[in-house]
C-alpha cells in the first residue's frame, strides 16, 4: 500500500509539472491555433491602473505610459489612487487632463479600485497594467493586433523577471518562469491560456465581469469569465512588462504566498470553475488546482518511501533528504544558488511551502487585497 501511494503521489507532482506541459505539447502538434497579425485598424483604448501608495513607482511609469507608441487620440489613461496616504493622488491630479484621475479617499482594496476605473472607461478594448512594471513601447499596439480575431476575449502579456543589471534571471525562480511561460504559450496556442500575467493584459470592454470586493487574482477571475463567455485568452509573448526580482529577502516568498492563497479564494467565490460551466475546466484543475496539492503529495512521498521496503525506495527516500538538504542550503547561504541544482532545488521547496501557507490562509481566512 505504501509503495502505491509513493507512486500515485509521484505521477501526480509530475503531471503538475511536466505531464500537463507534454500533453499541451501534443494537443498543439495536432491543432496549432495561430495569433492575428499585426492590423491597420486601432480602436479606442483604456488603459486601467490601480495604485495604492505608490510615490515612488508612479513618476517612472507615468514616463512609461508617455513613450507607448500606440496612437495618443485612441488612448485613454484611467488610474485610481485607492486610498493612498502618500503623494500618490496629488502626481495623478498634477497631470490631469492627460490621464483620468480618480482618487478614493479610503482604501476599499484593489478589485474595487479597478471596478470604478473600468466603470469611467471609454475604449472597447481595456488594457490593465500595474505600477510597478515598466512596459515596452510597443506593447499596448501588440496587445490589441490580437483582438483582429473575433473568437478571441481576452489577451495575456509577458512579464519578464530580471536581476538589477537587467538581465534575465538563471537562478531558480527565472527557471520556474521560464517553463511557466512554456505552459502558457502552449495553452495559447491549443486553445486558451488558463488566466493572465497581472501585470500587462487586455480585454473586449463588453466582456469585463465586476471583480468581487477582496479579490486577489482579478488576472485569473476577469479573463475566466472571459472564457465562460465562450471567448479564446491567448498569450502574445511579444507584448512585454519588465520586473525585478525582489533582492530583499522573503519578498518573493510573500508575494507567492498571496498568489497561491487567491487560488483558493477563487473557489470561494467563483464555484463555478470547478463545474461544468467552465470550459477551461481540465486546464484549470491540471495548471493551478494539482500545483497547490503537490506539498501534500511531497509529504507522502517522503513517508510512504521511508516506510515501504527495498533497497528500491531506501534509495529514493535519501535522495528526497538531499534534496531537501540542497533547499536548505540554498536558502540559508543564497549565494549557493550560484550552482543550478540547488537553486531548483531550493526554489521548488520554496514555491511549494508557499503553497503550503496559502492552505492555511485560506483555512484560517486571512485576506489581503494588496501586494
């Protein structure tokens, strides 16, 4: 008994993480689903932002905003200071009237921020970036050449994590991206991306569902809607935001945590994902449902190999201690994360305890609304 749940909970951490990648690899072998070209015609734009606090971000990416290359006539500016005790409503008001200022006096979170934004918006085709990220100048225009095929909703950007220098992250966290960003594209191109990169993705206007109040993941909730509305979500990879990897330690994990916890709180409040009615169900259970079970699974795996008997499962129960011991060793001396095996090693352990927390978040019913 203890081999075959060694074995169960073995294929179930691989099919989370590599068997669902493969079989995205085979539905997209059989049936490519291409993206538009670029098109002549541009509708009318809004871009939606929601910032709490955000002094110091906002300048810079204001500047961003400036150097987009899509045409200013079709482009409205919408961002909502949600309660902020900084300067943060008093730089939108000073550039008014080339954005839309709206300022909340109290802070009612972000899903509420971006419902009244969304609700002052002019443009067929809303487009939600976030403060911190800067954006390449072309990516709204990459964005909305999507939006040229009709079957299509709602469309993802790629969010590109670098180091302070500005390249592409090689430790662990950038390698979990990397085959992130493969599943996505996969799923774009076999049919429908399962959610969207927060920080850079569009929407047709008619299709906007209000985000209930609390939301974390409007990125999952707004184009999961999308696609119960029988529209495609698709990656475009040539619609870039660029972020830096935290260097303060314990920001990654935090941010993780809060990610994984709204995946819980979307069963709460959005039950229907699990029936159905959703046409996504097998990509959402097999891209976000299993990876939240796998810290569970590592569990067993450890103490059902640990109990069965044989050299067989002696050998793979030393090589999870060492595993786990390399995890360790990368997270308390980072500069060991130099050596590819360990930063794996480390970030896996770390995305997975994050996991882990974000049950008992959401078993305990703690919110947060912000990053």
């Amino acid at each position: 008994m203890t081999k075959l749940i060694f074995w169960y909970c073995f294929a179930l951490t691989v099919y989370a993480y590599l068997g669902y990648a493969i079989w995205l690899w085979f539905c997209v072998r059989f049936r490519k689903r291409r993206l538009p070209g670029t098109r002549s015609a541009t509708p009318n734009v809004s871009i939606i932002m929601a910032a709490r606090n955000e002094e110091a971000n906002l300048p810079a990416k204001l500047e961003n905003l400036r150097r987009l290359t899509f045409p200013r006539d079709r482009l409205q500016i919408v961002i909502v200071s949600d309660g902020s005790t900084d300067r943060t409503a008093e730089i939108l008001r000073e550039q008014a009237p080339s954005i839309v200022p709206v300022v909340l006096e109290r802070s009612n979170g972000k899903a509420a921020a971006l419902n009244e934004a969304v609700r002052l918006a002019q443009g067929e085709i809303l487009v939600f970036l976030d403060a911190r990220q800067t954006v390449d100048e072309d990516a709204v225009s990459e964005l909305v050449a999507c939006f040229d095929d009709p079957t299509i909703g709602a469309v993802s950007g790629e969010l590109l994590l670098e180091t302070p220098s500005g390249a592409a992250s090689e430790e662990g966290l950038g390698i979990y991206w990397k085959i992130e960003k493969t599943v996505r594209k996969l799923e774009s191109a076999s049919g429908s991306v399962v959610g969207v990169t927060g920080a850079i993705y569009a929407i047709r206007r008619e299709l906007y569902t209000e985000i209930p109040p609390g939301t974390i993941l409007d990125d999952v909730f707004v184009p999961m809607n999308v696609a119960r509305k029988g529209k495609r979500i698709v990656f475009q990879p040539s619609a870039i935001a660029r972020d830096r990897i935290f260097s303060k330690k314990g920001k990654e994990f935090s941010r993780k945590v809060r990610t994984l916890t709204g995946n819980y709180q979307l069963l709460r409040l959005a039950p229907w994902l699990l029936s159905p009615s959703n046409p996504l169900l097998f990509r959402f259970v097999s891209h976000k449902l299993l990876r939240l079970l796998v810290p569970f699974l590592m569990i067993l795996m450890l103490v059902s190999s640990a109990l069965a008997k044989g050299p067989l499962y002696a050998t793979i129960f030393w090589i999870q201690i060492v595993f786990y011991i390399s995890a360790a060793f990368g997270t308390l001396i980072p500069s060991a994360k130099k050596f590819r095996p360990i930063a794996i090693a480390s970030t896996f352990v770390m995305l997975n305890m994050a996991a882990a927390l974000a049950f008992y978040n959401f078993i305990v019913g703690r919110k947060e609304v912000w990053n």
